[in-house]
C-alpha cells in the first residue's frame, strides 16, 4: 500500500510542480516535497521540472545534489552520495526483469543497489542498471552504459563506453 501511495505523490508533486521554471530555489522546492517519501534525503536537492521519479522508498540522495531534465529514476535501492550531479537525460534502474516461461514480461524482477559515489558527475544519456557502481569523484562520459561495479581503487577517474570502462585518471589542477 505504501507503495502505491508513493506512486501517487511522485506523479502529484510532478504534475504541481512540472510548469514551475527550473530556477534554484524552485528545484529545491522540488526536491523538498520528494524527500518526505525517500528513505534519506540531504539538503540542497534540487531536481529539475521534467525528472521522472517513479519511486521514492528506496531513494536515498546525499547533500548538493542536481538531476537535471527528462533523468528518469525507477526502482529502489538507489543512493546518490553526496555533491552528485546527474546530467539531462539519464536513466536510473536498480533491478532486472527475470525471464520466466519464456518470456520477460512477468511480473519478477531482481535487482542490486546502485550507488553514485559523492563528487561524481554523470554525464547526459547515461544509463545506470542494477549493481552499478560509480567511484567517488568520477565521471561517467556521455552516452555512457554502467552496468557493473567499477573499480573503486581508482577515485577521480574518467569512465565511458558501452559497458563503461576506465579510461584515465583526472588530473586535479589548483588555480592561484
């Protein structure tokens, strides 16, 4: 039932909130009414106007984190950590269709949290399956697929492709 109830107020919240201009305090706005159904919610979420939320049980989202437009968020069992950026057009999956008697169109499914390391940037139209993990501080290039836990013994990297794979570590520059 709580599920239900939960589909119901992403879509209310959506559909209340979906002509509001995607200005910073109006995207926290946004993000203040969908964290009463996340399972942990820090501050400065902001979400864009056109974001699909489709659950909110499983959700946790750390401090400092943007989704930006048409980023769609389905299952549960997804963590966003901390200084996360997601970028327009992302999809979010935490589980798997099974196939049973032949066909995938059955209702089981089974899935592994997803997490998004903190400081991590995610590229545009990256699709993220079940069991992905992304490093702390990486980049997830554009039009990428993550569909398996990288290596996390290599912070502030640079990943991509389809499946994504390390491509090189991120040179970190201070400016005087």
């Amino acid at each position: 039932m709580k599920h239900k109830f939960l589909l119901i107020y992403t879509w209310f919240v959506r559909s209340i909130t979906f002509f509001l201009p995607d200005a910073p305090i109006l995207m926290r706005f946004r993000g203040y009414l969908y964290s009463f159904g996340m399972k942990k919610c820090g501050s400065n979420f902001q979400v864009s106007h056109s974001v699909i939320i489709n659950t909110l049980e499983g959700l946790s989202v750390g401090n400092n984190v943007y989704v930006a437009n048409f980023t769609v968020i389905l299952s549960k069992h997804i963590q966003l950590e901390d200084d996360v950026l997601i970028g327009p057009s992302c999809v979010f999956s935490s589980s798997n269709h099974i196939l049973e008697n032949g066909s995938f169109r059955n209702l089981s499914e089974s899935g592994k949290e997803v997490i998004i390391g903190s400081g991590s940037w995610v590229a545009a139209n990256c699709t993220i399956l079940s069991g992905a993990v992304l490093p702390k501080g990486s980049v997830l290039a554009a039009n990428s697929a993550l569909t398996s836990k990288l290596d996390c013994n290599l912070p502030l990297s640079i990943y991509g492709g389809n499946p994504a794979k390390f491509i090189k570590q991120i040179v970190h520059k201070t400016y005087n």
